[in-house]
C-alpha cells in the first residue's frame, strides 16, 4: 500500500548526478545542498505552495549512522530548502530506529522487510496536516512510504516528498 499522496525527483540516478548525491551522501559536500534546493525551488515552487505543505520533514538516519557520517543529507537539504521557501523544518519530529542492514545492499522485497517499524514520531499526535518529506533519493520508494505510514498513523493528513534523484530502474 502507498502511504505518500504525491513526489517528484530533480533527475534519473545516472552520472553524472549519481557522482554528485555520491559526493554530497558520503564526503561532506554539504554545500551541493544550496544548490540542489535551489533547483528544487525553481522547479517546484509552484507544485509545493499547491499541495500548501506546513513543515518540511528530512527523512531521518539512525543516531549511530549520523554520529559516524557527522550529518545527515536529506536534513541539511532540507533546511537549505526551507531557508529559501521559508517553510519551516521539523528536523526533530521524525526519528529511525537502527535497521538491519544497509539498503543499498537489498533487493526491493528485502529494503521493504529492513524497514518495517524502523521509524516513530516524536509525539503521539501531530498537529500538522501537510509535510513534505526531503530525501536524497527514490530507489523503491520504501523509505518515503514506511517514514509517511508512520506519519500518518500520527495524524498527518498528506504527506508529499521532493528527492535529488530517482532510481533508473522506476
């Protein structure tokens, strides 16, 4: 079942934009986050003022994970995003439990399985209505569909997601 109303990517994951997330997920380029939220403005301001979301949510990455990497890169794109949208971020209000195994080593069954029951809320009931989830990216989708589930088991109405990249294989 698909937890999430509505997504969209900036580009195919193919080179030279895999070399790029690569750079920016795993060897602090925290400043391609300026630009990828700049073009993710340009591209869709007007498709997130329709869907009227009231807070961007990063998806979240386990503590240990974070500790090790020393950031996490859908928060710090999502904060550039909301820099120059002036939406706020709830950077605090969704959380991920450690999973099994690392995604990228899984089959589509497999990362669906892996994060079953990986996220939890804050708090118990959310007050907001609309949020946009930020990724870096859209591989099955089974991180964005588990994090929304969560989301709106919360009481979120719709929750609609932007990512730098989408698999090639979608």
């Amino acid at each position: 079942m698909c937890y999430y109303d509505r997504g969209r990517s900036l580009w195919v994951h193919r080179p030279p934009v895999s070399g790029s997330v690569y750079q920016f997920k795993f060897h602090n380029r925290r400043v391609y986050a300026r630009y990828y939220a700049g073009v993710m403005k340009e591209q869709f301001d007007r498709l997130i003022r329709k869907w009227n979301v009231q807070a961007i949510v990063p998806v979240p990455m386990d503590h240990k994970k974070r500790r090790r990497r020393g950031y996490n890169q859908a928060e710090v794109l999502a904060r550039e995003l909301g820099r120059i949208t002036g939406i706020p971020v709830e950077r605090k209000l969704l959380h991920k439990r450690k999973s099994r195994a690392a995604q990228k080593t899984l089959d589509r069954r497999g990362r669906a399985h892996n994060l079953e029951g990986s996220f939890w809320v804050e708090r118990q009931t959310i007050a907001l209505e609309r949020i946009l989830l930020i990724d870096d990216i859209y591989t099955t989708g089974n991180t964005v569909n588990e994090a929304a589930k969560i989301l709106k088991k919360s009481g979120v109405r719709q929750v609609f997601f932007l990512t730098i990249s989408i698999g090639q294989d979608i």
